[in-house]
C-alpha cells in the first residue's frame, strides 16, 4: 500500500531536517519526532513546508499551541537551535521569532 500525501510531507520534512528537533538541537528517530507548524493552525498557519519544522515530542509538547515566536522569546538555547537549524522556514517566520527577542529587550 502506497504512503499518503501527509506521511509523504512529514517524511520529507524530517529527512529535510535531518530528524533534528530545531528547538532542542537534538538527533531523534522517527518515533520520537513530530511535525510543529511554526504559526499554529489554530492562528491561521498552514501546512506549507515553510511553516513545518521538526520538533521531539517532550518540544512540541512544551511549545503547544503557541507560535514559535512567543514560546522562544524566553528560551534563549531554544531559540538559538531554531535560528540554526529551521533555516527553511518561512522568512517572515524566522524574522518574527527575531523580533519577538527584540521586542523582549528593548
């Protein structure tokens, strides 16, 4: 039986990401990762390959329904490992956990 379109994006998501959580820095294998929409679903974020990064299970937890940008503000590693290794997000999304850090120190 053939994969489905979604198995196929979370795949290629994680082969993309080198099964690395970018929040946490850490190497997983495919039982321990999820998908995370950088902008959550619930606040108008898609499933695009630009709003998905790979996140462990213990991260996404964590960051829940949150946007990438306000659970990072506060978790300077974190947010360090995402700037490094989510490097196919979206611009705009990078720039907005950019700013948030900016906006935190001002």
């Amino acid at each position: 039986m053939g994969s489905t379109k979604a198995e196929l994006r979370r795949k290629a998501i994680y082969e993309r990401d080198g099964y690395r959580c970018v929040y946490c820095g850490r190497v997983f294998d495919t039982d321990s990762l999820t998908l995370d929409h950088v902008q959550p679903r619930v606040k108008h974020g898609d499933h695009s390959p630009g709003n998905l990064v790979t996140a462990c299970v213990r991260c996404n937890s964590e960051k829940a329904g949150r946007s990438a940008w306000d659970w990072l503000s506060h978790r300077p590693e974190e947010r360090e490992n995402f700037l490094r290794h989510a490097v196919h997000v979206w611009p705009r999304l990078r720039q907005a956990v950019q700013d948030a850090v900016d906006d935190g120190e001002a």
